[in-house]
C-alpha cells in the first residue's frame, strides 16, 4: 500500500496499524446535521467488494446504520481523497455533509493540524476551513466550487441549454423544475410548503425518471423568505434523509435563478441548518456542523459477507 505524509503527523507504522483485517473493522459513524455515513480511515485498495460493504453497513436494522459509507484515504492531488457509496451501494460523486464530517475526522484525530485544507473527491478539488474549539472542530465551510447548469452535462435529456422553472409532468401533475449539478445531479421544485409533500412517492418517481439518465436528487423547497429557505431531500440511493449538503447548495443556486431569493440563505432540513451562499465568483459555499456519533467495529460473520 503506498504511504504519504501529511502535516507531518501520520508515519508509516501509524498508517499500517489502520489497515483492514478482515475478521473485524474498525469504523467511525459521524453526522452533519442529521446526514450519517460510517466513516473508514486509510484503507486504500485492502478493501474488497465497497459497494457491498457499504449496503452492509448502512442497513438500518442488521448493521451500523447510516445513509451510505465514506472512505477517506491519503491523496496525490490533495491532503486528502473521500469517497462516498450510499446506502444502496452506488457511488456518488460528492457528499457535502460528509465533506464536513472529513475535515473534523481528519484533525479531530490528529491527522493533520491544518485548518484550510484540500479534500480530493471524485468532483474535484474542495477546499475545507476549519473551525476548532479547544482541539475539536464545531464547524467547517467548504467551497462546493461552480454550479453546474448545462443540461448535457447534469445531464438531463433535455435538448435546451439550461433546465429553469421547467413544466415537468408527473402522475397527472404539473411541477416546475430547475436542474443543477454540484459534482452530482439536482432536481430542484418549489412547492408551497415542504409538510404536505408525499416525498417517499414523489421522490423515487422523479429520481427514476428516464429525464434523468443517471437518475437524480430531488430537493421540495419552500421560500420562507428572501433569505431563509425550507427544504425536505429524496437522496439518489439512500432515499428521504434528514440532509443534504449538495442539495442545500443546488436549491440556493435554483432559488436565485428563479427569482426567490437574495445569494446568501439559511436552510433549513429536517435535521438542522446550513448556512449557503452563492459567491461573486460563482463558487457556493456550505458552512455547517460535524460530529462523531459513536466509534465501533464489526467482525464475525459480518464481515464473510464481503
């Protein structure tokens, strides 16, 4: 397994004794405002079968628990790599709340003693600042980078340059849509107000709609006011969760090319808010909080299944 330092904190028999055995692995289940991923450190290629593990892991009544599976490793390009699996086991590009949950692992268990640094994820470069109280990052703004709004590159199979306020018809009704990609897809709807939307019917309908080729997130959005946003999110492969970072970002981005909001909001999700903005220089940025959960391991006959 290659190796690399970084802040120089971690050294070679350090990173070995994090490498997997598997009769047991040990994990980290952390949370941003309701969003939950089991969290792997320095892995690399030991492990066998990711996708797998991850719907192992995630399930709610015979594993951990969670929305889906992150590994963080060592990173060429980066301090850091992440890579997201949701809790159906596919690969996601990118996971704003588990961004978060990263950079507080990363120094929170001495890993690095930065507090700006670069996460490489499979959407590119993000840069993370963190914010520590007596040895503990509380909170971390990440640069989500550019929204994405060209359909071909969503992608949507729609033949028009951009997706805004668009007439979508779904069992019999009409909604507007607006798509935005923030290293994964977005389908955002601004409804009157988000309690009264059947988002366990509506949500897996819109994500497998072949509008979608790669399928989609969908975000129900309710405008409280110019700078308070409401949100309810139907995750691609994990389902309704109580967050979602990229969605928060993507629905502030859909709010202002509609008109309905000022280009800093608060956001508020089910499990607690994020504070977006969409910059001048057109990168969106995220600030909320991070917090381990519990630690643990799973062994036994768990871990055969791989």
């Amino acid at each position: 397994m290659r190796i690399r330092n970084f802040a120089g904190v971690l050294s070679e028999p350090e990173f070995r004794k994090s490498e997997i055995s598997m009769e047991k692995l040990k994990f980290t289940k952390m949370q941003g405002i309701g969003n939950d991923y089991v969290y792997l450190y320095g892995m690399g290629d030991a492990l066998g079968d990711i996708p797998q593990l991850a719907r192992i892991i995630s399930d709610r009544h015979f594993g951990v628990g969670s929305d889906g599976l992150i590994l963080i490793d060592p990173s060429d390009e980066a301090d850091f790599r992440m890579r997201m699996f949701n809790a159906d086991g596919s690969e996601s590009p990118m996971c704003g709340n588990g961004s978060r949950c990263v950079g507080k692992y990363v120094y929170d268990k001495g890993y690095t003693h930065k507090t700006e640094i670069k996460l490489e994820t499979a959407a590119g470069i993000k840069l993370l600042t963190l914010f520590p109280e007596k040895g503990e990052v509380k909170r971390v703004k990440v640069d989500m980078g550019e929204p994405e709004l060209r359909s071909d590159r969503i992608p949507v199979a729609f033949e028009g340059e951009q997706v805004v306020n668009l007439p979508f018809r779904l069992r019999e009704k009409i909604f507007y849509i607006t798509c935005v990609s923030m290293g994964n897809p977005h389908a955002v709807l601004f409804v009157p107000e988000v309690r009264e939307i059947e988002v366990k019917t509506l949500g897996p309908a819109l994500e497998l709609h072949p509008f979608f080729p790669r399928r989609t997130n969908i975000e129900f959005v309710e405008v409280i006011s110019p700078v308070e946003l409401k949100m309810r999110v139907w995750e691609r492969g994990s389902g309704e969760t109580f967050a979602c970072g990229t969605g928060a970002c993507a629905s502030l981005v859909a709010a202002v090319l509609n008109g309905k909001s000022e280009r800093k909001v608060t956001v508020h999700l089910l499990g607690g808010e994020l504070e977006i903005e969409w910059g001048k220089d057109n990168h969106v940025y995220m600030t909320g909080g991070a917090e381990i959960v519990f630690e643990g391991e799973i062994q036994g006959e768990k871990m055969k299944k791989i």
